[in-house]
C-alpha cells in the first residue's frame, strides 16, 4: 500500500486549518474554479453509511450571489432593527457588502433519508464531507467558513435552487477566499486530550 502523506504532514494540516471570516481581496486573488472542484472531489470521498452519498452542493454563481445578498441582508438586518427605521438600512447595506465580499459561495445540503437512524448518520457524512473540503481547501491556502446561518433556512434560497425542504436540508453554506495571515489564530486552541478521554482496562 502507498503511503502518500505523511503523518506529520496530515497531523500538521489538521491542527493548522482554522475558520476564516477575511478573505484576500477577490479582484487581487481571484479563486480558479479547479481549485474549488478539488475541494468538492475530496468532500464527496467522504465516509457515509451504506454509500448513501447524501450529500450536495452547489456552487453559486454572480446572479445567485446577490441574489443570496440581498436575503443574508435582510436576515441580518431584522435581527436589530425595524424594516422601517434607517438603522434598518444601515445595517443592510452593510451586511450585502459584507456578503459580497466573500470571494466565493458553495451551499451544502443533505438529501433527507425518510428513516431516523439513516438521516442521523447522513448528517454525519455530510459533515465529514464539509471538513474533506476544508482541509483540502487549507492544503490549497484557502480559508472556509462553515456556516448555519438563517440563509440556510430561509424558503427564498430554497426557492432560489429548485428544492424542497422535505427533501434536502441546507446544512452549510460555506464561504471561501484566500487566507489572510491573521485567519483566526485565537481559535487555535483545544482542551486536552486527557480531558476527554477515558481508558477502560
Ligand atoms: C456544524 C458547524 C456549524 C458552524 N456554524 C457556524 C456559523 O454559523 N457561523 C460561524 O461563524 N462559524 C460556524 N462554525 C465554525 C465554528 O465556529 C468554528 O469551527 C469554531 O469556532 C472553531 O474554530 P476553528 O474552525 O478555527 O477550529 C460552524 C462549525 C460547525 C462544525
């Protein structure tokens, strides 16, 4: 059996990739779409149980950017501030900026199983396959965000794919762009080991 990475090599990508939420300018390091294709093979080899393949993805484009803008906006806005009120518009333009900014947006759902214990483990292997993704992004020197936010749920992006809720859940839209040195170093941190684990005779 081949041995193509080495332990110290996987040990080393797996503590050094952290969350980003700043990402180098797009128009300065724009993101070759190969590289999010790499990203995409890696996360669909993940494990999931009976090969079930739950997972899917979409990558979204510049139309469906703002229009998924225009929808975080107002998800974010509400959360402070009355529609009417110019704190209200603030906030929104704001956060559409904000949005805008991320260099490219991939949106990850999970096709929902109709029995329990499958649609628990699916969500597992979606999971797994999110992080194939962030590491091989890290490895790529981009920087991911996972996030849950109320995008995700929001019945106007399920419109905006074509799907149906009783049939995918959005479990992620990830958010990605090339690291900036400073990528959230003070989430470097894990308690340890010890702590979690415990060893039976
Ligand atoms: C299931 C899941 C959901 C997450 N949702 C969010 C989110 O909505 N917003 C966010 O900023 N980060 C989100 N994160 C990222 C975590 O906050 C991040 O992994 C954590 O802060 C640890 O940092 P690290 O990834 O750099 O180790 C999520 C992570 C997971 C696993």
């Amino acid at each position: 059996m081949t041995n193509p990475i080495s332990s110290d090599s996987l040990k080393q990508l797996i503590q050094d990739r952290r969350t980003c939420y700043q990402y180098a300018d797009q128009n300065d390091y724009p993101i070759k779409d190969e590289l999010l294709y790499e990203c995409l093979e890696a996360a669909r080899w993940a494990p999931n149980h009976k090969l079930t393949q739950p997972w899917r993805f979409w990558i979204i484009g510049q139309q469906a950017k703002a229009d998924l803008a225009h929808i975080y906006a107002e998800n974010r806005a509400l959360k402070k501030a009355d529609k009417s009120t110019d704190l209200y518009q603030e906030l929104y333009t704001k956060a559409v900026e904000k949005f805008l900014a991320i260099p490219k947006v991939i949106l990850v759902g999970q096709a929902l199983s109709n029995d329990p214990v499958t649609l628990k483990e699916d969500y597992a292997a979606c999971a797994c396959a999110i992080q194939n993704f962030q590491l091989m992004a890290w490895s790529l020197k981009l920087g991911v965000q996972w996030s849950t936010g109320p995008i995700l749920k929001d019945e106007r992006t399920m419109k905006k794919l074509n799907i149906h809720s009783e049939k995918i859940e959005l479990i992620g839209a990830l958010y990605i762009g090339y690291q900036k040195p400073d990528c959230q170093k003070s989430y470097a941190k894990r308690d340890s080991l010890a702590s979690f684990l415990t060893e039976l005779a």
